[in-house]
C-alpha cells in the first residue's frame, strides 16, 4: 500500500517537476548558445578605428608695419661713401693635370648629335680661330727624352698640362654638376650660351670661363641660374662692366634657395637705377644680403621696396652711395621690430608645435583604443566558443537525462498496467 502511494506521488509530482526544471534548463542553455552565437558573430565584425583630423593651423599674427626712412633722412652731399663689407671671395685654384693612360670606358651616345650642334653653337660664338680654345703644357720623360726618341712609345713620355684647354674645361664643368650624359650636358652648355650671346664677341669667352668656374653641384641649380641670369644680361646688354655676371653666378652657387629668386628680383629692379651704376647697385645688393640681411631675402626685399620710390629723386651718381646708406639706418628704425616680428614668429612656431604633438598624442590614443577593441573582440570569440560548446553539451546531458527518466516512467506504466490485468 506504501508503494503504491510513493510510486503515485513519483508519477504525479516528481516527474512533472524533474521535467519542469530540466526544461528551464534547456532553455538557460538554449538562451546562452543564441547569446554566444549573436556574441562570436559579433567579434567577426572588425572593429573600428577613430579618425583623427589635425586641426588648421591659426593665422600667423600680421607684422606690424616697417619704420620707413624719409629721403631727406640720408645725408647724401656730407657723408663720406660709404661701402657695404665685402664679402670673401673664394680664391681661383690653379692645378696642374698629367695626361694618364685609361682603360677604355663605354659611352653613353645618346644626345651626342645634339650635344656636338650645341657644341659647334659656341664656336661660332666664340671662334677657335680667333680666340685659343688649346691649353698649354709640355712634354715630360720619366726616363729621358733619347727612350722617346727611339722608341716613339707612349709610356716614355706624359703631357704635363699647365692650362687646361676650353674643351677640357667645359668637360670638368659637367663632372661638377654631375651631368652623367650628353642630355644633361646639353642643358649645361645651352645656359652657357644663352648668357654670352647677348654679350659682345670680345667678352664672351671671358665670361663663359667665369660661368664654368662658378657651377653648382646638380644640373638644376645650374638651369635655373643661367636662365635667371640671361633675363638680366638681356636688359644690362650695353653695361661695359660685366663683373657682375661672375658676382651673381658665384652667388647662386653658393646659395641654392635664394640664388635664382635673388637674381630675379634683381632684374625687376635694376633698370629703376642710373646706367652707369647698375653694376656697382648688384655688387651692392649681393654683399647687403650677407652683411645687411643676413641672408634674408624676404627681409632685403621689403626693405628694398620701400627704397625704390627715392630712387628718381637721387642723382645717378650718388645711387650707390644712397642705397647703402638706407639699409643702415633702415636697420637701425627697424631694430625693435625686428624683435616683435621675432616675437611672433616663436609664438606661431609654438602653437604649430603644441598642434602637431596635440594631433600626434590623439592619434596614438586612437590606435590604443583600437587595439584594445581588437583584443577585447578577440577575448569575447573565444567565450563565445567556450559558451555554445558548454551550451550544447548542457543540452546533450539534459537530454540523455529526460531520456531516461522517460524510459523510467514509461516502464513503470507497462508494470501498473501488467499488474492491474494479472489483478483482474
């Protein structure tokens, strides 16, 4: 009678609530695969990266207006001249060449043609039938001059050069510049000639040895100089002194940024001076660069401006004397603003500096945050795994378990239900 009551309780409220609360299981284990699936696809999506923007730079602060200087400010009649410092100029060298015998090297032919009809272009120009295009030199014998004579050998006589010829010249030009073939040398060439034809015959060859003595180390530089240059011959062609072309193309030499702006500057200006002083005004304006403007071809240039207006009041004769004069006390008026343009120029130097390590902070703050998402992302896919295989597994066991208790109570109706027959 006991049993049956317990076996009655078993069936009425313990396999109900067994499977009441295997069910809501499942369900937890169901939720959390959904959950872990929504998760891991979630962790697919790559993440993503905070764009930057670099803010604008702010407006540089206007400089407040350059002092000017009143003519009647330089004394002209009662001064004595006065001369702007004279800037050192490089000693010419003189070297002595030994012709060597060389392993033949293979030439690169193209351009030649063209570079030879530019070539021919100088000759005409400056004809080797006038004007000595031959070096000069002499013999020398290691062992003594009766081997040569005998032997007629080569290797018992050397060529001693004292004065290369022009050809030789033009030749060491080219290896200055680094023109390795007969296109760059072409170019080299043609700016040479583009400035002494505008020159009468008897200058020309003088001036192309100044203009050979005085090439830059690449093949640009040297374009832009001969071009700037020929700009100014063109307008000074009748100018008797032409010292002045070696002056400035020393000078672009030596100052690659400022060299070819400085001598264009100086071709819009130049004929705003008397004629007979036009030579002695670039001697001028070169050496105020240096000994003025510390090389400051902004500043010159401003400076220069507000001299110019003057110039038709100032007798020709006194214009070189005038222009030097200027700039000091120019200088001098200028001096404290000087310090407030410098002011301003480390204020905005400042601001552009606290910008860019403002810009460069954020972007590295960016990309931490990235690769903290990244690893945050990769963290969440592993869990996500890890929570739908312990899901699935739940479900299995969960399963196997309801199986069981429904084969278990599935049997015990056949018992009743055997038994009850047997009773009857």
């Amino acid at each position: 009678m006991k049993t049956n009551y317990f076996t009655k309780v078993e069936n009425k409220y313990v396999f109900n609530v067994s499977l009441i609360f295997w069910h809501i299981f499942i369900a937890i284990a169901t939720l959390t695969i959904v959950i872990s699936f929504g998760t891991f696809l979630w962790t697919a999506i790559p993440a993503s990266k905070k764009e930057v923007e670099k803010p604008a730079y702010p407006l540089k602060k206007q400089y407040p207006e350059p002092a000017k200087v009143a003519l009647n400010e330089l004394r002209l009649e009662e001064v004595k001249h006065e001369e702007a410092p004279q800037e050192a100029l490089e000693p010419v060298q003189t070297t002595t060449t030994t012709k060597e015998t060389t392993q033949p090297v293979v030439e690169d032919t193209k351009g030649k043609k063209e570079y030879e009809n530019s070539l021919n272009t100088l000759k005409t120009l400056i004809p080797p039938s006038k004007y000595s295009w031959q070096g000069a030199g002499y013999w020398s014998y290691p062992y003594g001059e009766r081997y040569w004579t005998f032997y007629k050998q080569e290797k018992y006589r050397q060529w001693v050069s004292t004065e290369p010829g022009l050809e030789e010249k033009l030749i060491k030009s080219y290896k200055t510049t680094n023109a390795g073939n007969y296109s760059d040398k072409k170019q080299i060439l043609d700016g040479y000639i583009s400035i002494i034809k505008l020159l009468p015959e008897d200058k020309r060859s003088g001036v192309l040895l100044d203009l050979i003595r005085n090439v830059a180390g690449n093949v640009s530089q040297n374009i832009n100089i001969h071009q700037s240059l020929a700009k100014l011959v063109s307008k000074m062609a009748k100018e008797e002194n032409i010292l002045y072309i070696a002056q400035l193309a020393r000078f672009g030499k030596t100052n690659p940024k400022d060299g070819s702006p400085f001598i264009d500057y100086t071709t819009t200006i130049i004929d705003k001076f008397a004629l007979a002083q036009r030579s002695k005004i670039i001697e001028d304006l070169i050496n105020s660069y240096y000994n003025y403007f510390n090389q400051n071809i902004v500043n010159q240039k401003e400076a220069t401006d507000l001299f110019l207006p003057m110039v038709s009041q100032i007798k020709g004769n006194l214009q070189h004397k005038a222009i030097i004069q200027y700039y000091g006390l120019y200088l001098e008026k200028n001096r404290e603003r000087d310090n407030v343009i410098a002011q301003i120029e480390t204020e905005h130097s400042q601001q552009i500096n606290s910008i860019d390590q403002e810009f460069e902070n954020n972007q590295r703050n960016a990309e931490i945050n990235y690769q903290n998402k990244m690893n945050e992302k990769e963290n969440l896919r592993y869990k996500s795994l890890e929570g739908m295989a312990g899901g699935i597994i739940l479900i299995v066991l969960i399963a196997s378990a309801l199986v069981f208790l429904s084969i278990q109570r599935s049997v015990r109706k056949i018992e009743e239900k055997i038994s009850s027959q047997n009773n009857s």
